[in-house]
C-alpha cells in the first residue's frame, strides 16, 4: 500500500487502472479497514502516509466530476464513502465532523437514487446479469439499517425494492443450482457462494437447495415485461427438470451483450442449448469482442454482421407478455428494432404435454428496403452434446440418447449445418466456461436468404418426429425410419463402383436441381453421411476397411419435398 501510494499520490497516477473509478473505491474501503484493525501496529509514519491517501481518495469520491454515476461503480464509491464516515477518530482527524456529514448525505443521496431507477418496476437489476442483481440486492439489504438510521422515508422505499427483488432471483437459479451463463454472469452454484445469503425468503431456499430445504414456489412461470425475461421450469426441485429462460430486455449498457431475443434451454440435468458466455473486459482482444457479438448467442444474424453491444441510448428491444392458455404455458412477443430500418420479431409458445416440453418459436425479421439479405439462424450446442443434422431436422444426443429434437420450416430455401471451432485460429464457435477460459463448442447454424425471414422453429425433448428413429447402434447417427427394418429395401437407384479403399457412389434418379444425400452402410451401421445438396448426383466414400457395404440415396425434388429412397447393390472392399 506504502510503495503504491507513493507512485501514485495523486491522479492520474502510473498507470489507466490507477484511479478508475471503482478500483478508487475498492482501495479506500481497504485502506481504511487496515487502518482501523491495524493501525495503531504500525509505526505513526506510516499511518500518515496511508491516511493522507485516504483523505485524498475521499476527495476525489466527492467529486461530482470523478462519480461513476448510477452504476454499480457509483454504489462501490458511495459505501466507501459511507465507511469513511464511520471510521475511527485517528483515520478521520484532521476532517471536521461537518464534512463526514457532508460523506454520508451525498452518498445516500446516490445511493437512493441508484437503487430506486437501477431496478424495474418488475423486480430485476438492469445491468443484464444474475450475477449483479444479486450482488446489488445484497448490498440494498446491508444497506436497509443505514438508511433507516438517517431517513426512514427513503429506508421505506429501498425496503420495498429489496423484497421486490427476490421472486425474479428464485426463478433465474437453474434447475441444477446454478447460475445461467447470460451476458457477463460468472456461472456459479449459488448456495456453494455467499450469493445463497442475498435473500432469506423460503422459496429462494428451495430454488438454491433444489427443493432439499424451504417451500416449493407456488408458479412455474415467470414473465416479467419491463425487464424482458419470460422464465419457465416444467418443476421444481429436480435437476432434471425443463428450464426455459427468453431474454427481450435492453434497459442498460451496463454488462449488456448482443443478446437481446436469445433463448436459452436447459433438460436432462444440463444446458443443451447454451451461450458462448463472459470472456473477459479486454475489448481489444478478439474473444472478448466474440462473446460480446450475436455470434455468441442463440440469436438471428443478419448480413453476417452482428449488432453491436451498445447503443447510445438502451432502447428498441420490447418483450410482451401474450398470455397463456389451455395448450401454451407461455406465450410472449419478443421485438429487437435495434438496426435502423428491420425488425426482428421473435415468438415463444411453450406447450407442455404429459411426458415432453415443446418450443414453438417463430422468427419474423422485416426490412424497410425490401431488398435481399442473408439470416443465420444460430443454437449453441451445450457442453458434452452431440447432434446430426439433416434436412430440416437437428437431433441432439448426450451419449447414445437422443434428448432433443429440433425441427424447422422457412418461408424461404433453408439449409443448416454444423459449426464447430475445433482447428479455427479465430474465435468461431467457442465457449468460455469461466472468464478467460476457452473451449471448442459446436454452433446448429441454421441460413436463409429472401427479402425477410420466416422461420418456425419446434424444439422439442419427446414426441420425436416418427421419420427419425433415437438411435442405431452406439447412438452415432440416426437416419430414415424406413432404413432400419431391411437395408435392402428401397428401390434400386444407386450405381455403385470400387476404387482401391474407396466406394464411388451415383444416384441413377438425380437431377441437376434435385437435392441429394448418402449413406454408407456396413450392416445396418452408417459408415459414413453425406449431406442434402443441390446437384450433388455423385459422390466418393474414402479411405474404408475391408468389408461389405451398401450405400443409400435421399432424393429430394425441392428443399420441402419429402425424400425418395434408393439403394445400391452390396459391394465388397478386400
């Protein structure tokens, strides 16, 4: 503290960290803590010293100029203030008690004014993270005596605020404990940090144990329009439970990402469809802008250009609470007006049936100049989850179980495939399960072109389409129902022929605009999967072991047609 403060007596000091804002307010409430515990153990020279930074630091707090404003770094200066104030005589000599006063009145004048616009009328922190509305929410409660001892009328209010605040920290805990990885929230279990004291209430006791301790919440669905989150669980206190978060809420730049319309989903113990999560605050490095971007989210890019992370005001992102009836538990409206001249329109109906959830979601983005553009339709796949795609159907696997489907339909030509960002140099498809940390992850990247999207969506965890089957041996892939019970079949369509270790495949019924797929069978196992294409009659299947197999084409007239089936003859690879 000595050394430091001797560098950096006074601003701007040695370096851009020195006096930011919140580290200024961070070092006070430090340095006056040891001051009060420790001072009278080190010698008077030092004490000196390290009150005259004090004092200087308390200045600068004061200073309307230097104020972080309503933010969580004003709120970090202001309880230092207020710690000043309620320092020992030795850490507050030479100040008269009529500037201490002055401390106390001006931070509570911030505070109360932070805490009463830093929440909406709905209960939720506005700086876009879990993690900060919790933080904040406890330092209102710590802060509920202060106020009453110097005003009561405003200790009323910040009262209110607190307690409004609880229901939406009940209902954003994940059925497994933890924290969601939305915009810069560190992914925690709540009740392993001190964030399971922030509140006390019964049902928050059973949000954070998973149903072991408190009382079970009356509601499974939370829809809070001011904020923009629609929240629903199929129930509680089981891990395996469904959870549905729907974020629709831009009300500061504070920690906000690109992430306004995404949807998040969470089934058989763990998040299937994830976020990239927070990387870090190093704008300049290119993770951190990544994760900041729409890319990093389940979200719909347009032109291959994210939105950017803030505007100079939060506004143009709307959620609306359509009510639920007898088939949909929730049914919301999320609007994201953000790019000048399109709207991005992003419906969710959640139905719930005996023994499955389903996800209806519609995407509807308009443009003022009616020309063509490009849409990426983007799901990021949770950790330790596998999917095959196919034409317009993605199964995901964990293991050999299949655990979700998802199922789409486009106004216009859709195609989707797999983005996986093993092997990329620059950030495309990663995640970051803590701050700083990178790992590959896998991106459902599903495109359209046209003069707008409209694109229905079901994600489902049961109910499976009959065309597909769940799984075939160890789970790897999964194909047409009608391949399983004969692998011959199908009708004869497939001219097959040996080069070396290669089997070279024609489809003896495509055409130049037809849609093509193959399969290579060993038994009734997929070797190998070639994808719908456009004029893709031919194709080579490389590199095999010896042994007998079959190859099968998936004829498609047009993108929505259904599939022709044809078969080749065995042929044998010595």
């Amino acid at each position: 503290m000595l050394s430091w403060s001797r560098v950096n007596a006074t601003k701007p000091g040695s370096s851009q960290m020195a006096f930011h804002d919140e580290t200024t307010a961070q070092r006070c409430l430090q340095i006056v803590h040891f001051l009060d515990e420790y001072g009278a153990d080190i010698p008077l020279q030092d004490f000196e010293a390290l009150r005259s930074a004090v004092h200087y630091t308390v200045d600068l707090l004061m200073d309307p100029t230097f104020y972080a404003g309503k933010n969580n770094h004003g709120m970090f200066q202001d309880i230092a203030l207020l710690r000043f104030a309620a320092a020992g005589p030795d850490v507050i000599s030479p100040c008269r008690e009529e500037f201490t006063s002055k401390c106390v009145e001006t931070s509570l004048a911030r505070l109360y004014d932070y805490f009463k616009d830093c929440f909406t009328r709905d209960g939720v922190h506005v700086e876009n993270s879990p993690s900060y509305h919790f933080m904040v929410a406890k330092y209102v409660r710590e802060l509920i005596p202060v106020f009453e001892e110097y005003d009561q009328e405003r200790a009323s209010v910040i009262k209110q605020i607190y307690a409004n605040s609880e229901r939406y920290a009940t209902h954003i805990i994940l059925p497994n404990g933890f924290l969601p990885p939305i915009s810069d929230t560190k992914v925690v279990r709540v009740r392993d940090t001190g964030l399971k004291n922030t509140f006390n209430g019964r049902e928050f006791q059973y949000s954070i144990t998973e149903g072991k301790s408190g009382s079970k919440p009356n509601e499974c669905t939370l829809v809070l329009p001011e904020a923009g989150f629609a929240i629903h669980r199929s129930a509680w206190g089981s891990p395996e439970a469904c959870f549905v978060l729907f974020k629709a809420g831009y009300n500061s730049n504070y920690h906000h990402h690109a992430d306004d319309l995404s949807l998040i989903f969470y089934a058989a113990g763990r998040l299937l469809l994830s976020e990239a999560g927070a990387f870090g605050y190093d704008y300049k490095n290119p993770y951190t802008k990544y994760a900041f971007s729409q890319y990093a989210h389940n979200t719909v890019v347009v032109d291959g250009r994210s939105q950017s992370r803030v505007d100079p005001r939060p506004v143009g992102v709307t959620l609306k609470d359509q009510g639920s009836d007898s088939k949909s538990v929730v049914n919301v409206l999320g609007v994201n007006s953000r790019n000048p001249g399109s709207i991005h329109e992003r419906g969710l109906r959640i139905n719930e049936n005996a023994d499955y959830i389903e996800l209806h979601i519609s995407d509807i983005v308009g443009h003022s100049d009616k020309r063509s553009h490009d849409y990426e339709v983007l799901w990021h796949l949770g950790s330790g989850v596998r999917a095959v795609v196919h034409h317009d159907v993605a199964e995901l696997f964990l293991g050999s179980q299949k655990v979700l489907e998802i199922c789409w339909t486009g106004k216009h030509t859709v195609t989707a495939k797999l983005v996986n960002s093993v092997g990329s140099k620059s950030p495309k498809a990663h995640r970051f399960p803590d701050f700083g940390r990178i790992e590959n992850g896998t991106v459902l990247n599903i495109s359209s072109s046209g003069p707008g999207l409209d694109l229905h969506t079901v994600i489902r965890t049961g109910g499976f389409s009959k065309k597909y089957i769940e799984t075939i041996g160890d789970g790897s892939q999964s194909h047409l129902k009608a391949d399983v019970s004969n692998p011959a079949s199908p009708a004869r369509g497939v001219h097959v022929s040996r080069d070396g270790s290669c089997i070279v495949a024609t489809s003896m019924r495509s055409k130049a605009s037809d849609y093509t797929a193959f399969y290579l069978y060993k038994g009734s196992t997929i070797i190998q999967r070639v994808n719908y294409k456009r004029d893709n009659g031919r194709t080579v299947f490389r590199n095999l072991a010896p042994g007998v197999y079959r190859v099968r084409s998936f004829l498609k007239r047009n993108s929505d047609s259904d599939a022709e089936v044809f078969a080749s003859e065995s042929i044998r690879i010595d």
